[in-house]
C-alpha cells in the first residue's frame, strides 16, 4: 500500500472499516526500496492511502 505521503507499507491486512481504516500486520515501512521500520501492528488512517495492491497468499 502507498500513502499519499510516498510511503509504503508491506503487511497482512488484518482488517479494514468503512472509511477505509486499515490495521496491517507484520507490517514493515518503505522508502522507496529502503525499509524504514518494522511493526508488529499497524493503524493507518483511510484517507492517507493512495492505493492499495494485493497479492496473493501461498
């Protein structure tokens, strides 16, 4: 997912409400290719995202 912000996230969405909130886990925060952070447990706010991609499970 990228944040309007440029920043992405990389996680498991755990779960999303109707304004688009969305909690990720595992998730880790990137700067282009440069990983900024790793959390357990993220909130991110629906109206900062610019879009979200997912991919498949295996």
């Amino acid at each position: 997912m990228r944040l309007k912000s440029e920043i992405e996230y990389k996680g498991r969405m755990n779960n999303v409400d109707s304004y688009m909130n969305l909690i990720l886990t595992d998730a880790e925060e990137f700067d282009g290719s440069d990983v900024l952070a790793n959390y357990g447990k993220v909130v991110i706010r629906g109206n900062n995202v610019l879009f979200i991609k997912l991919e498949k499970e295996f």
